[in-house]
C-alpha cells in the first residue's frame, strides 16, 4: 500500500532547530527540522495536553536521553519528536511520518 503523502509546506518555511505550526486535516501540527538527525524533519500534535493549549511548535529543541525532543514552553514537559511520547509522564501526542524531498515538506497523511 502507498502512504499518502500531503504537501505541508516549503523547507524555506522552517527554522532550523525549531518548530512551525501547520494545519493538517483541522488538526494543528507541530512541524520541526533538525538537520543534524537522521530524520530532518518530524511531526507532532501541536497541542500540549498538560498546558492544554496548542503551543508545542514553540518549544524548545533537544537531543536527550538519545532522543530528539522538544521541551513544552508551558511545564517543561519532553516529547520525543519520533513518537510523541513524554518522557515525564505516561502521555503521548499524536505523531506523524514526515519527510522532506527538492525543498517540500510532506506529511504522510492516513
């Protein structure tokens, strides 16, 4: 089965070492580039479920514990940003596949 994939952006519209805010289906995406991983680019739930607000896209990026994570601007929470697990707490925020190709961001949206 071929994995639909959603163009989301333009690499342009990243920051390097943080995160930018997309829609996706009505859902907010945190969307982060770290070109020094082996992924480059991942995708989370923007929405922090301990701060309840959508603001995970503005945290601050991480290598900890041999994850990438980002840190909540809210509590500090992690989450690691292959998984959407909390490091702190047993909660996780949706995570998708995510890529980048000639300059465009995709999402894999299933």
């Amino acid at each position: 089965m071929t994995m639909p994939w959603k163009l989301i952006c333009k690499q342009e519209d990243l920051v390097e070492g943080a995160g930018v805010a997309a829609m996706l289906n009505g859902e907010q995406v945190a969307i982060f580039y770290v070109p020094e991983s082996d992924n480059k680019i991942f995708a989370i739930g923007n929405w922090d479920p301990i701060g309840k607000a959508n603001v995970l896209s503005r945290g601050l990026v991480a290598h900890l514990q041999n994850q990438w994570v980002v840190a909540s601007p809210l509590y500090k929470q992690h989450y690691e940003l292959s998984s959407g697990q909390c490091l702190e707490e047993d909660i996780k925020v949706p995570h998708w596949q995510a890529k980048l190709e000639g300059g465009d961001v995709f999402i894999a949206a299933y």
